[in-house]
C-alpha cells in the first residue's frame, strides 16, 4: 500500500476521517516527543505538552484555520516551542509571587498585579522589528532565509535543521554564520537598529 | 559493570494515555458550521 503525505492525512482528517490523525500521531510521536524532551527534561511535563501541541493542531484542523506553508512536523514543533515558552513564562512568575509573597518584606501586591504583556509601546516595536526583520531576511539567499527561520522562528537545534534541509551540521552552521553576517552587513547599509 | 553512555540521547515516546486521550478528544469533538461561514467545535458529551 502506498504511504500517504502527511497533506494526504490532513485533509482526510478534516473532512472527518479521524483514523488519520492516528496515523499522523503515529508517524510524528517520537519525533516530537523527543523535540519536547530535551528541551524541558522532564517526562511528565514532555507528555503534558505533547498532548497540549495535539490539541492545539486538532482546533486548528477542525475550524479549518491550517494553513500548509511549511512541513507538518515543522508547524507541530512552532506550536511546542511556543507551548514550551509559555510554561517557563508561567513558572518564572510564580517563583516571582511566592518569593516576595513569603520571605521578602518588601512585598508588593503591584508584582502580581502588574501586566505580564507588554504595553502598546512596546507592542508596536515588536511588530516595527518583526517588520524589518522580515525585509532584511527576504534579501538573504534562500537557503539561508530557511535556516534563520527554522533556527530562530521555530526553535530547530542546529542538528535538527540539518535533518529537515538534507544538509551537514556543518553547512548549517555556516549558514546561520553568513546569514547573521549578510543581515548586520544589511542593517547598517540600511541604517537600522533593531532594539528597544 | 556496564557504563552509563551519557552522551547518547534516549529515545523517548509518550505515554499511551495521552495518546489516546487525544484521539478520544478528537473524536468527542463535532464541527458545526454557522450562517456566517464560521465553524464552532462544540463537545459531542
């Protein structure tokens, strides 16, 4: 029997084939799991982000928000970065209430209250960035647009990368090297300063 | 005695539960589409 493309099983199991998203969890589980774990050690919470990834991408398959831009283990992997993320945000802010809640005298109740996002200030240099950031990559060679993405957008190690581009850890070291290079070299041609 | 190879990584799988706890979250959950085009999930229990 020919294997069917991780496409092939999305589309199948958006029209309601749900024996699809069981082959699909069983192509990518280790592969996944794996990408969880050594960023966290620590196998429960790896399942517990695991199936929170899972979850994610059924509601995004399901209300038919998925968009097929890249490889569908690259898209899982974006979602349990970010997932992953979130939970050290999490866990650094309730270090932070029960240390000045408890032993710090000067506690103040604005540390908890205080709003963990970011002004609209703020805000809008993060978009001002992402937006020239974006430009400066388009300017870059393809193949060092993609390991700039894969490296800093969805979290790859370096060796995961090499996996996904068919490529040595090498030639993908030396690519993100010339990439960085080719973007400060672009930014001051450019004059433009990408901080806060 | 056996050594502890410390610089090879483990391969790990998660557990079976929460395998099938998505697969039964997938399956409890039912599309509806609304007069606007939109698409609710709503929960078949």
């Amino acid at each position: 029997m020919k294997t069917q493309t991780d496409s092939q099983l999305i589309l199948q199991y958006q029209n309601g084939n749900e024996k699809s998203l069981s082959l699909l969890i069983n192509r990518h589980k280790k592969d996944l799991f794996n990408f969880i774990f050594y960023k966290l050690m620590d196998e429960d919470l790896a399942n517990d982000i695991f199936q929170d990834t899972f979850i994610k991408i059924i509601i995004t398959l399901k209300e038919g928000r998925y968009k097929e831009e890249n490889k569908f283990i690259l898209w899982a992997k974006r979602i349990a970065h970010n997932l992953i993320i979130d939970h050290y945000r999490l866990q650094s802010k309730n270090i932070k209430i029960s240390e000045t809640s408890y032993e710090n005298e000067e506690f103040s109740i604005f540390d908890i209250i205080k709003e963990p996002e970011n002004n609209i200030e703020d805000k809008l240099i993060d978009i001002q960035i992402n937006e020239d950031l974006l430009k400066m990559l388009i300017m870059l060679p393809d193949n060092q647009q993609e390991v700039i993405k894969l490296r800093f957008f969805d979290g790859l190690s370096f060796k995961e990368i090499a996996d996904h581009t068919d490529t040595s850890i090498n030639t993908t070291l030396g690519r993100v090297r010339y990439a960085l290079i080719n973007l400060r070299k672009i930014m001051e041609e450019h004059k433009i300063i990408l901080t806060k | 005695m056996k050594k502890n190879d410390t610089l090879t990584k483990k391969a790990l799988m998660p557990k079976k539960e929460i395998i099938d706890f998505i697969l039964n979250y997938s399956k409890n959950l039912q599309t509806i589409k609304t007069k606007s085009r939109k698409t609710i999930l709503v929960s078949k229990n």
